[in-house]
C-alpha cells in the first residue's frame, strides 16, 4: 500500500512538473509515451491525468491529444439563486460565446410529457447548444420546453444561448423557482465529441425544472458543465435547538 502511495505521489509530481513546464494550448506527448517516460502503466498515468483534468489544468481532445490549459477563470455560484451561464460570466468579466446552436420541434415522448405535465405527442421546442469561454467548449446544454412557452421562431437573431434569460425577457411567465437534481457523470461519445474532451470523463450534470408560481413546469433542462471551469456551492444555516 505504501508502495503504490508513494508512486501516485511521485507520479502526481512528475506531471505536475511536467505540466507547468508546458507552455499553455502546448500540446504533451502521446499516452504511450508519457507513460513510457514516467515509467508508470498507461491505466495509472490515465487516472493520475484525470485529477489534473477536472482542476481544469489539462484537456483531452478526441484524436488529437492532450493540451496544457492556459490563464482560466472559474465560474462560481451558489445554488440558492438560478442565474445563467452569461450572468454568472458577466459578474467576473468573462467573455462566454455560443457556440453550436440546433433548435427542433419535437413530440414530447412519455418521460418528456410527465417531467413537463403535458400530453405525450404534445409539441415541445428543444434548445441544444454548446457555451464556449476562453476559446473552448466548457458548457452542454439541452432545454425542453413546450411551444405555447417558447416557439423555434422565437430563436432570434442574438440569442446569446441562456433560455432562462429570454424567458426572463419575454416577461410573459411568472417564473418562480427551479428545482435542481445534481449528480457527476461520465461523458457520452456525443457530449464528448461536443465538448472535446474523452468519453467518460467526468461532468457535472444538472437536470432541473424551471416553475411558474403556479406551479407549471415550463423548461425541463439538462445541463453538462466541465468541473475545472464551474465551482458550484450551497450556503446553508444551521438548525439549532
């Protein structure tokens, strides 16, 4: 056991050296022939890298290798207050772009229709789009909503990829809150492939429920976020007595 501690942390080190060495987009060698310098098996070197790729310090890109991180600045929130992804970016004076954008109508199917309290079959408007900051896809996003809340051609020209924020300017719903399940996944080879990191990475994944003050779910939305670019927290009080 004290073996193995001690080769990750020599290991730990040895990329870590390695890595800041690099100049940043620099790109490192192949993983058999890091492995082969550092003297390590590929499978140890893999999850060594990982730690260092979710502190946003390294990314993987689908058949091309893996590149040094440059000058980055993290997107952090609390989860009291639902805010999107350009007002989070404005506050630290961040640029965020939109980057892919596909906007479909679609029946809803039957896990569709119950998450949104509507009819299967019913028509629904699916926004899927990727959000790029310092040059790179750090955001996947998918929102569900249905036509009487937002049609495809609503999708004007300047839409900087924030659905809660054109709902928000529409001034049409009573938004009111926004219930969030928060889990880590791993990559799909289509998120990957969006992202441009490697399948099975690891992502932060949020699916949530945008209601009216009636209680009408109006967005049902999927969100991937990159770790080392998003730092989410939630402040709590401390019950006494």
């Amino acid at each position: 056991m004290k073996e193995s501690t001690d080769l990750n942390k020599r290991l730990q080190g040895d990329l870590a050296a390695l890595i800041a060495a690099t100049p940043a987009e620099g790109r490192l060698l192949s993983e058999p022939k890091l492995a082969q310098k550092l003297n390590v098996s590929r499978a140890t070197l893999r999850e060594a890298m990982r730690s260092f790729e979710e502190r946003g310090l390294i990314r993987r890109r689908q058949g091309m290798g893996t590149f040094v991180v440059g000058h980055k600045q993290i997107i952090e929130s609390g989860l009291e207050v639902l805010e999107s992804i350009d007002t989070l970016a404005h506050r630290i004076h961040l640029d965020v772009f939109l980057g892919d954008l596909q906007v479909t109508r679609l029946k809803a199917d039957p896990s569709q229709a119950q998450a949104l309290g509507i009819e299967p079959g019913a028509p629904l408007t699916q926004v899927v789009r990727v959000i790029k900051a310092e040059g790179r896809p750090v955001a996947y996003l998918v929102d569900l909503l249905p036509v009487d809340v937002l049609q495809p051609e609503e999708m004007k020209r300047g839409f900087t990829g924030s659905v809660l924020d054109l709902l928000l300017e529409k001034n049409t719903l009573n938004l009111y809150q926004s219930k969030t399940e928060i889990q880590a996944v791993a990559a799909s080879t289509e998120i990957a492939r969006a992202l441009e990191i490697q399948r099975g990475d690891a992502l932060l994944f949020f699916v949530a429920y945008l209601y009216t003050a009636a209680g009408q779910v109006v967005d049902y939305s999927f969100s991937y976020f990159l770790p080392g670019y998003f730092r989410f927290h939630v402040v709590r009080s401390v019950r006494k007595g």
